[in-house]
C-alpha cells in the first residue's frame, strides 16, 4: 500500500484536498505540521476543526502540551507507528502538512541520534549562526530564518564532530509515496494569506493569543508558529494591532515561499494548480493522478 503526501504553504486548500481523497480512498489523514502536535494552539496554525474533519480520522493532532518538547525524531517514532497502524487495517495513510522536515523525517531513511550538548545561542542572531555553520558545512541547505534547525545542527557538531545534514542524508524512502504539491499564482497565493489572518481575528485569534500571553510559556511550541508573537507588542502597548497583523501576514508570506523552495529542491513532487472556484476540479485531478500511479 502506498502514502500519499499533501503538501503546500497556508491557505492553498491542504486539509479540504485531504479529506476529500480521504473518503474516496478509505483513508486517514496523519498530520505533518510541526505546530499542529500542540494542544490549544488551534487558530494561528489553522488546525483542522470537527466540523472539517468530515469524519475522518485524524492523527497526530493535539498530542502534546505546550510545555513538552518535541523533537523532530520524535515525531519519526510516532508517525511511522500511525502509518504502520493504518496500513495493517487497510487504511491509505495521507499525510497533511507543511513541515518539510518531518516529510523527509517521516518517510525517508533518516537516522536521528539523540545528542545531550545543548548550546546557548540566545545572545546571537539567525546571521550569526548561519555563519557558524557555514563555516561548519559550506553546503548548507538549512536556511538562516530556520533558528531551530541551526541550533541543532550546531549542537550535533559540537558533541559529534560531525556534519548533521551529511549524517541524516538519505534519498531511500520507506514507503512507496505520492507527493501532491498545491499551488497557485503566487498574487492570488498571498491575497489568500492575507484573508486568513483577518477571518483569524474574526475567528478569535486575538482571544487565543492573549491567553497564550498572559501565560508566561515562552517555550519553541509558542514562539515557533506564525501568529502569537506577532501579537505580543500589541497586548505590550507598543504596537498597534494593524501593525501586529501586518507583520503576521508578511511572515506568512515569506514562510511560504520558504516551504515552496524546500519542496521544490527536497522531494518529487507533482505540483496540482489549484482552482478556487470549482475545487472539485482539484481534487478529480490529485485523484486521477493517484490512480495513474
């Protein structure tokens, strides 16, 4: 039995498309969006709701507390448990996401070893350590606005002496996959974003960030998606709120283009341009290929 990967930025129409191969192919949808493990981070990562489920299973949604690490390799460990899962009961595994890595993570033979050195890293910018990186792997392919994954490529040179990129290459996959790519005109693409943020507000956004706030967790779960932070100067008094939502809608813009490059370079996608009007459309020809494979 196959997987079938969906992949695209925000707002393309990932979790619609999923669930509608879903009840055609007696799937179950897994997801592969690094914010989305997170219970109560439910608006800014536009986390699929009840209601959009359709019934569907959904996994890997919701199944650690803010305060909890998670790591990448740990994210190995449970998703090919869900996959394995499925494929013993007859169930399409389809994959949702726009996390590359835990793609790559979930499906190709990668090698994760857990390391123990831990680095302070606050005092210098995402600059600063792409250049200590470079100087590290001269081929990097982690990107400077990735701070995450610098951190921890240099904590793996630290304690390993070796290069973690060059460690975790691996072009064999697990699994035979299909990779379906969303896309559009990058104007109507970003037009899209920008909407969501303002049905986000109209969504609660600002109530679920203000909790978050007033928490005091300033963990890798809060601070890494787009959308909390942003706000953190309005409820400070030192930003206007159109200011803060200006600023989230234009790191959403740059993330996706982050996400169109890593997928375009990373993994074999076939890209589906996606028609708003008649989505259907869409989902016939994600289907049809599928079939043809």
């Amino acid at each position: 039995m196959k997987v079938i990967v969906i992949l695209g930025p925000t707002a393309v129409g990932k979790t619609k498309l999923s669930v509608e191969l879903a009840k055609k192919l007696n799937g179950e949808v897994i997801n592969a969006d690094s914010t989305q493990v997170y219970q109560g981070l439910d608006i800014a990562t536009a986390k699929v709701t009840e209601e959009e489920k359709e019934g569907i299973p959904h996994h890997l949604f919701d199944i650690k507390k803010v305060t909890e690490d998670y790591s990448v390799s740990d994210y190995q460990k449970d998703v090919r448990m869900v996959i394995d899962d499925c494929m013993k009961r007859g169930k399409l595994p389809i994959l949702v996401g726009g996390t590359g890595l835990y793609v790559k993570a979930a499906l190709y033979d990668y090698q994760f070893e857990p390391t123990s050195y831990k680095g302070d890293y606050h005092q210098f910018s995402n600059e600063a350590l792409y250049q200590q990186l470079c100087q590290i792997n001269p081929n990097t392919k982690i990107h400077f606005n990735n701070r995450k994954r610098m951190e921890r490529a240099l904590d793996y040179y630290h304690e390993t002496g070796q290069v973690l990129e060059l460690k975790e290459k691996s072009e064999t996959l697990l699994y035979p996959t299909i990779f379906i790519g969303l896309t559009c005109e990058r104007h109507i693409l970003y037009e899209r974003i920008n909407h969501r943020v303002d049905q986000m507000i109209e969504n609660g956004l600002l109530e679920e960030a203000k909790k978050i706030y007033d928490s005091h967790i300033r963990t890798k779960a809060i601070l890494t998606p787009i959308g909390y932070k942003q706000l953190f100067p309005y409820f400070e008094g030192k930003e206007s709120l159109e200011h803060c939502l200006d600023h989230i809608k234009k790191d959403s813009r740059h993330y996706a283009k982050r996400q169109y490059t890593f997928f375009k370079h990373q993994l074999p996608v076939h890209w589906v341009d996606v028609n708003f009007e008649q989505f259907e459309k869409t989902v016939q020809e994600a289907f049809d290929y599928i079939n043809r494979k």
